[in-house]
C-alpha cells in the first residue's frame, strides 16, 4: 500500500519549493501537498517571517463555495452560537462597544445576525454566499476600517 507522498506523486502533485506570502510578501516554504475536492492538486506554504500557512493561488473556490452550505452539516447553528458568546465576550472586553465589525466569509449571515442581537455592530461579507440572515448589513466601503474582522 504506498504512503501519502507516493500517492501525490501518481496525482502529480509538485509544487514550487517556495512561492511569496500573501499576506506579508516574504519567502513561504512548501509544507506538503494535497489534493482539493479529490481533484485539484495543491502546495500548502508556510511564510517563514510571519507564519501563515496558505495553499498556492487557489483555482478551486468557485467550486469549493458553489453552496456555502454542505449538506450533512447540522452543527451550523450551534456553532454560530458558540463562535458568538466568545466573540461577544471578548469583543466586550476590548472595548468594541458600537464601532462597525465585519464577518468576512460571513456565509449565510447567521453569525453576523446573533452578533447584531448581541449589541455589537457587525457587517457582512461574503463572495461566495447569499446573505440569508444579515439583509441590509453588507459591509460598504464607507464604514472605514473595521475594528475588528471574524472569519469563522
Ligand atoms: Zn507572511
């Protein structure tokens, strides 16, 4: 039976030993390979300066976000509900009070909608999904920066 790497290699997973950070512009290191949505073959990089790991440009999210719901997934809820009373809880603690949040990758709004019911003024956003639960509190430009961004 042959291990992980010699099953990449039949998958013709090689990637770059290094590509440059996303978020900072530094040197990232290939960590290892894997393949995406049983498909799409993928380096996962990690920046040696600020140590974020990433995958290469992705090709796939189109795909991966075609449904922003799977459909065995049945613990949306309860984790929106628990993501919101830490979140709430800290935010509290930092002083947030009503200066505007966003979600990013907000989903459905669902998060976004407990957060709001919390006090907290938190915005939506989100390329792949419908705002189902946050109508009318899409992030918008003029909001200025947010004091705080949640990406669950
Ligand atoms: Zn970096």
């Amino acid at each position: 039976m042959p291990g992980a790497a010699a099953r990449d290699a039949e998958k013709g997973l090689t990637h770059d030993a290094t590509t440059a950070c996303r978020l900072c512009g530094q040197p990232a290191r290939l960590l290892f390979e894997r393949t995406v949505l049983g498909r799409y073959p993928a380096g996962y990089y990690q920046c040696e300066a600020c140590g974020l790991t990433q995958t290469a440009t992705p090709t796939w999210l189109e795909e991966a976000y075609a449904d922003a719901l799977h459909p065995t997934d049945t613990g949306l809820l309860e984790r929106n509900r628990l993501a919101c009373r830490v979140a709430a809880t800290f935010l509290h603690l930092c002083g947030v009070g009503d200066r505007p949040c966003l979600d990013y990758a907000a989903g459905y709004g669902v998060f976004v909608r407990l957060m709001r019911d919390a006090g907290f003024r938190f915005h939506w956003m989100d390329p792949y999904a419908t705002n189902l639960f946050a109508r009318g509190f899409e992030w918008r430009d003029d909001l200025g920066p947010p004091v705080a961004c949640t990406a669950f």
